[in-house]
C-alpha cells in the first residue's frame, strides 16, 4: 500500500526524501511518441503521414487503457473515504485533490479524435489530389483532342481550297479548249463560206455570159431570117 501511494502520477516510484527510484513499467513511456506528431507540432497533410498517424493513433489509444487500468487499480488500493454520516464520498474526493487525472483523460481522447479527423483529412485530401489529377488528365486529353480536330480541320479547308481550285482549273481549261474549237470550226466554215461564195460569183458571171452568147446568137439568126 505504502508502495502504491509513492508512486507519482507519471508512473514513478519515490522514497520518503523525494527521490525518484524506479519507473513503473506498466505505464509507457511518453517519449516512444514521435517527435514529429508531440503536442503543438505542425504535421504536414501528406498520403505518406497516414501510415504514421494511424500507428500515433494507436500508441495513443494504448496509453489511454494502460491509464485507466492503472486507475482503477489505484481507486481500489485506496480505502473508502465516509463521512460523518457513514456515507462513502471518495468519487467526490477524488475529483477535487486528483482533477488532472480527468483531464489527462479529456485530453487523450481529444488528442485521439483529433489524429482522427487529421486521418481523415489526409484521405480527403489524398481524395481530392487524386480526382483533381484525374480531371487535369482528362482536360488534357480533351485539349490534345481538340487541337487534333483543329489540325483535322484546318487540313479539310486546305483540301477543299485545292480542289476548289483544280475544279476551275479543268473548267477554265474544258472551256478554252471547247472555245477554241469553236473558233477553229468557225475559221474553217468562214473559209468555206468564202470559197463557196466565189465559186457562185464566178458561176453566176458563167450564166450571165453564157446568156449573153445566147441572146446575141438569137438576134443573129433572127436577121439572117429576116434577110432571107
């Protein structure tokens, strides 16, 4: 009993005199808590801390049953505590001479929701870095997309721009070469027309003589008619 109540709160055994002798091993050490993740640290939100946080949350949640076990045993080593009427008021007691042993508790499990929601904070993160990289993957793939339909599209006006261009090319060409047809029939039938035309001329000037011949022959023979 004597041994028990020289114990310290943080698991000590002390003399007499004060001095400290001997750790308790049932209670752990606060210094197996990493540095990185002591009270008033700043840890950064990284997918790479969620393995430390849940091994801190764990140390954590052991620290806490290694405490309450240890006070419990410590209420049951001490005796009662009554009143004048006989009545027991050790709780009452307890709450006032030891308060920091519920606040030890309070802190804990608050310290324990909060490595909790930090937890749960990197996964959200990590979440939320995952999809914001699957969507700058997607933009990406769209915009590689879109300057290919562009090219696609830019090559399709310059096709269509050439064969616009061949098509009045043959069209030009299919007309000038009919034109110069036309032009070349038209020469020969004016050449033909001409020497048609002098041919009649000269056969009308044949006629026009030869019917001459004949009237001057008739008038001839009219007078040696008339003689006789």
């Amino acid at each position: 009993m004597e041994s028990e109540n020289n114990k310290t709160s943080d698991g000590y055994d002390q003399s007499s005199n004060g001095v400290p002798l001997k750790k308790d091993p049932r209670i752990c050490d606060s210094a197996k808590v990493p540095a990185a993740y002591s009270e008033g640290a700043l840890v950064s939100i990284d997918r790479e801390n969620l393995p430390q946080l849940l091994e801190v949350n764990k140390f954590l949640k052991e620290e806490m049953s290694l405490l309450n076990t240890r006070a419990h045993m410590l209420k049951k080593k001490l005796p009662p505590i009554l009143n004048s009427e006989g009545n027991d008021f050790t709780d009452e007691v307890n709450r006032v001479h030891f308060p920091f042993i519920s606040d030890l508790f309070a802190f804990i499990r608050m310290k324990v929701e909060m490595d909790k929601e930090k937890a749960r904070a990197n996964k959200l993160k990590a979440l939320w870095f995952s999809e914001e990289k699957k969507i700058i993957e997607e933009r990406s793939k769209l915009k590689d997309e879109e300057d290919e339909w562009k090219e696609k599209i830019k090559m399709k006006e310059k096709l269509t721009s050439k064969v616009n261009e061949l098509h009045e090319q043959i069209f030009e060409k299919t007309v000038g070469d009919e034109l110069n047809f036309i032009q070349h029939n038209l020469l020969v039938e004016t050449d033909r027309y001409n020497t048609l035309r002098i041919d009649f001329e000269t056969f009308e000037q044949i006629v026009q003589q030869t019917e001459q011949e004949l009237s001057h022959q008739e008038k001839v023979c009219l007078f040696s008619v008339n003689l006789n």
